[in-house]
C-alpha cells in the first residue's frame, strides 16, 4: 500500500510541479541536449510511475512487499484464479491501469500515425508542386560566408551548369541552395508562394527541407544559409521523434496544463539544438536575422492589429521594403542578463525608433570580411565604428567578450544598445515574464549563454535519478 | 533517375503546363525525360496519380484523356496552408523554422527589424521587397 501510495505522489509531482519548474526554469537554455533527456526522463518516469502505482495498488492484498506480491499474483493468474486474494477495491485498480495503459500506448499511436499520415501526404504535395533548385533567379544571392566546407563549394560549382546563378548584387560564388542541395540525405524544395516560410519534413530517406520563393526574397544568402543549416539540423537529428512523444502526452491528457507547458518547452529546446548546429555552420547572427525577419513576416498583421499595438505609421508595408538595411543588435555576453525581461528588453530588441544613426553602421553580418564582402556589406567604417562603440557597451553593464568572430561587431551593437535603451527608456510592453519562443531564440543567438561545466552531467544525473526512482520504489519500499 | 517520384512530378509539370486535356501518349511524349519512357509506365504514373486526386480522368473515344485536377498554385496554396498551419498545431508533422507568432511578438521583432531613421546609408543589397506575406 505504502508502495502504491509512494508512486503516486512520485508521478504526481513528475506530472505537475517537475514540469512547471523545468519549463519555467532558465538553464535549460543553456544545454538544450541535457534539458531534453531530462523532460524526456521525467515524462518516461512519470508514466511508468503511474502504471506501476496502479499495479501495486491492485496486488498490494497479496504480500507486504510489492515484488513478491507480484509473483504470487502471476502465480494466481497461471493457476486459472486471477482474482484469488483481491479485495474489489483492488480490482478498481486493475482497471485504471488498464485504463491508463491504453489510452497512453493508444493515443501515442494514434498520433504518430496521423503524423506519419500527414506528412506523407504533404510531402508527396511538396514533391508534386514544388521546384527543385535549379536556375533560380530569386534572392538567393551568392553566399560568401556560406559553409566553410570547400569539398561542397566545389561540388556546387562543379554541378554549375545545371542551374545558372543570377548574380544580384554581389560577387559570383557559391550558392547555398546548391550547396544544402548537395548536402546528403536532404532534398530541397521550393515553393512558389510569397510568404515566407521554411521548414522540413522530417523522415528516414524523405526528409525534405522546404522554403519558399517568399524565403528566398525575405533573407540574404548568409542568412538562407543559416536558416537551411538549421532545418537540415532537424532533419539530421531526427528531433520530430523527440517531440513526438510529448505530443501524445499532451494529447493524453489535454487537460493538464503542464503536459502543454512541457510540448512547449521541449519544442524550444529542439528549436535552440538546431540553432546552435546551424550557428557552427554558418553565424548565430545571420540566423538571428533570419528568425527576426520570418517572424516578422509570418505576424498575423492586417491592418487593425498595428493599430492596437498603437505602431500605425510604421506599419509592414511601409517597412518591409526597408528591412534590408535593418540592424539587429546584439549584446556582449552579459551573464547578469540571465533573467528574461532584461534580456528580452535589452539584448534582442536593440533598434527602436528613437535609435539612429550608430545602428545602421554595422549591419550585414560578414563573419569573414576579407572574402569578397557580401552583398549589403557595411560600408568601410562599419567595424571600427562597431569597435568604437564598445566602450559603452563596457558601460552599460556587460562583460565584453571577443571570443566569437564578430565579437566587435556585437559588441558595438551592444554598446548602441544599451546606448539607445537607457535615454528610449519606453519599451514597456517589452517587460514581459516569460520570453516568447522567437524572442527568446534571438536573444539566446545574440547572447550565447555561459554553459558551467557542471550544468550537463547534473542535468543527466537528475534524469537517471528520475528513471530509477520507480522502481526502486518498488522494490524497496 | 526515373524514380515514380521524379515521373510523378515530371508527368504533374506536363499536365500543368498544357492547357487542355492530354491522351497518356501526349504526355509520353511532352515529357522529357533522360531515357524515353515506356507509353505504359506513362499510363501507370497518371493512374497512381489519378488514384491520389492530383490527375482527374477523362473518358475520350479511344484513349483515356488526362488533366490535373487543380492548378500549381492551388497544391502550393495547400503545401502553405499546411505548413504554416493555422492553430497553435504542434502535431509535429512539419518542424517549422518559426511557428506562428502572436501580433504583440511580432510587434517586438517588427521593432528589432525596424529601419532607423536615416535612409542615406541604405544597403546595396538588392533585397527585393518583402512579398506581403502577411496579409494572409
């Protein structure tokens, strides 16, 4: 009985508390891989704890210790009398295992079927309706600061004559659709429809990273680059099967607001995993951008939300034309920004209207600006300037630190930051508890956590702890 | 090379790409294809297509008669609708690079992206303007 009643409380509190505390806790962010195998052990053991409560319960009249209680249960059953020894208030209990057995196994089931389902119906729409790469006279510009690999920049210039590269704007090179083409596994396709959107559809042999012509018109090639790099991430490590069962989990019980919370969570993390593989492929800033950009672009926008959000003039329409030039700055590594609102507000969010002239200057991301400059690259000024600009940085707060490539331009993007927010001081809606995925994407590209060395193995000790707990609670209680 | 998937979509572009309807053999030969494909595995492509709802079927005096049944655009629309997927859809069938975003998030990103004030120093980049991709 204790047993029965230990396992209870123990998948209560992984059912509830456990998932609220992880989803609003800040580390995960940080180690994304070890988040999720401990949300991932904290589901399993919740579940397991669950069945095994309601087995313990049904068969707890048989024996004081649950193991051997078991056994004699088995034993009963073997001997053609089930019921031998069972009180009817145990039977109860058969039943909600039961129960609760079916509809987890059924309702996983279910939804992976209807995932296989849909998905094989939309990529055999995507396949159909959609353009392979080849000769493409869109936006996708020839990439100077694409994958470094030079194996690929070959092959993709070797495979040249099947499709011509419209140069717009820039030096001739490599492209990167061709190069994510070339990329094994992973067949691109293009769809011909403006509004800007990129995903993959996951799959053993079929994977399919889809963008569209919207895509291709909305972002540079460095930041395509960063974007493919990130889809190809999730193709790569097959994050739909991580997610995949925290929806069903959801879906079981859909009325229980940490299953949701959890989806949630452990989508972001599968999302941050992926950004942190596209961001050693390619630069965290340019899919900074990127993710601002498309976020931008996919916004529920007609014209009354703008006017709610009191930002009429300023409207898309009038804006987009100018997002080529926009800046998204970033922020040193301020580790005391840890706390969301601040980053939120501080770090991600740098270009309010009150901010002028400095931001502009170091715009397009350039990880390598000896080779030929990308198009839009900064004028010649642009990293001094950025440079120039971090002694406010310094100022404002944040340790500088010039680890990564661009660590002067973030840093300067930092220092007009901190510049503009500090005499802005408006933002108010800006101060807001939890970050938004998106928002919390971008700042955590802009401003890569610190990663404590213990961090990782305390999270997976915690996940073994977890997966061990319920049956060592059966066994020794 | 000639997988069903590349026939498929091969035997789709002919069929978009023609007005009218088309006998199995027309779209034999319209389609160029690396080797010259047998008139029946034509026939068995528009079938498997039929059967899918992408081809709609025609019955002619002789042969059978064959037309997509909705345009290029129209499938694309679908693929779009699916992947942007219209509720907070977390069924995971698609991972999208950003799922949706509420209007006041987009009001942040919309200020981060926001051009200051000063227009002389506009890139070169040729980056055309955004198709209104929100006016869905």
């Amino acid at each position: 009985m204790t047993t029965a009643a230990l396992l209870v409380l123990f998948a209560g509190v992984l059912a509830w508390p456990a998932p609220r505390l992880l989803a609003a806790a800040r580390w995960p962010h940080r180690c994304p891989r070890a988040a999720i195998v401990l949300w991932q052990a904290v589901g399993l053991a919740g579940g397991v704890s669950a069945l095994l409560a309601a087995i313990a319960f049904t068969v707890s009249p048989l024996s004081t210790s649950t193991p051997s209680a078991i056994v004699d249960h088995v034993g009963n059953v073997a001997a053609g009398a089930p019921l031998d020894g069972l009180h009817w208030i145990n039977l109860i209990g058969l039943a909600v295992a039961t129960a609760l057995a079916g509809r987890l196994f059924g309702v996983l089931a279910a939804s992976t079927t209807a995932t296989l389902r849909e998905r094989h119906r939309h990529r055999h729409l995507v396949d159909l309706a959609g353009r392979r790469h080849r000769g493409h006279d869109l936006s996708a510009s020839p990439s100077t600061s694409g994958p470094s690999e030079s194996g690929q920049a070959e092959r993709s210039t070797a495979s040249g004559p099947a499709h011509e590269h419209h140069e717009v704007g820039g030096a001739p090179g490599g492209c990167c659709l061709c190069e994510h083409r070339d990329r094994a596994g992973i067949r691109l396709r293009i769809l011909d429809h403006p509004i800007a959107v990129a995903y993959c559809v996951p799959g053993v042999r079929h994977a399919r990273v889809v963008v569209s012509r919207g895509l291709l018109n909305t972002l540079d090639s460095a930041e395509l680059d960063a974007v493919l790099a990130h889809e190809a991430a999730h193709v790569a490590g097959r994050h739909d099967l991580v997610i995949q069962p925290f929806v069903a989990w959801e879906r079981t019980f859909p009325f229980l607001g940490p299953a949701r919370e959890a989806t949630a969570a452990v989508s972001l993390l599968v999302e941050m995993l992926a950004d942190d593989a596209a961001a050693r492929r390619s630069s965290r800033r340019s899919l900074a951008r990127a993710l601002a950009r498309l976020g931008v672009a996919r916004a529920p926008v007609p014209a009354g939300t703008l006017g709610v959000t009191g930002h009429e003039p300023n409207g898309i329409p009038a804006f987009e034309p100018d997002l080529a030039g926009f800046e998204l700055g970033g922020q040193g590594r301020g580790r005391a920004t840890a706390e969301a609102a601040r980053v939120v507000g501080a770090a991600t969010l740098p270009a309010y209207p009150g901010l002028s002239s400095p931001i502009r200057v170091a715009t397009l991301p350039s990880v390598r600006p000896p080779d030929a400059p990308p198009a839009g690259s900064p004028p010649a000024g642009a990293l001094t300037a950025g440079g120039a600009a971090t002694g406010s940085a310094v100022a404002g707060g944040s340790a500088v630190g010039g680890s990564s490539a661009d660590g002067g331009l973030m840093a300067g993007s930092a220092g007009r930051l901190t510049h503009g927010t500090g005499p802005g001081g408006g933002a108010a809606g800006l101060r807001r508890g939890p970050a938004n995925p998106v928002v919390s994407r971008i700042s955590r590209l802009l401003d890569p956590p610190v990663v404590r060395w213990w961090q990782p193995p305390c999270a997976y000790l915690a996940a073994a702890v977890i997966l061990a707990a319920p049956p060592l609670i059966v066994l020794v209680a | 090379m000639a997988r069903l998937g590349d026939l498929e979509r091969s035997v789709m572009d002919v069929l978009w790409s023609s007005d009218g309807w088309l006998t199995a053999r027309e779209v034999a030969a319209r389609l160029d294809h690396e080797r010259d494909l047998a008139y029946t595995t034509v026939l068995t492509v528009l079938e498997r297509l039929e059967r899918k709802g992408f081809v709609r079927r025609q019955r002619a005096a002789r042969a059978h008669r064959y037309a997509a049944s909705d345009s290029r655009e129209a499938v694309v629309a679908e693929a779009m609708m699916e992947a942007l997927g219209t509720a907070d859809d977390r069924g995971s069938a698609l991972v999208r690079f950003v799922g949706s975003v509420s209007a006041e998030e987009a009001e942040i990103l919309r200020r981060a992206l926001e051009p200051p004030a000063e227009p002389a120093d506009g890139s070169p980049e040729a980056t055309p303007p955004l198709a209104d991709g929100s006016g869905q």
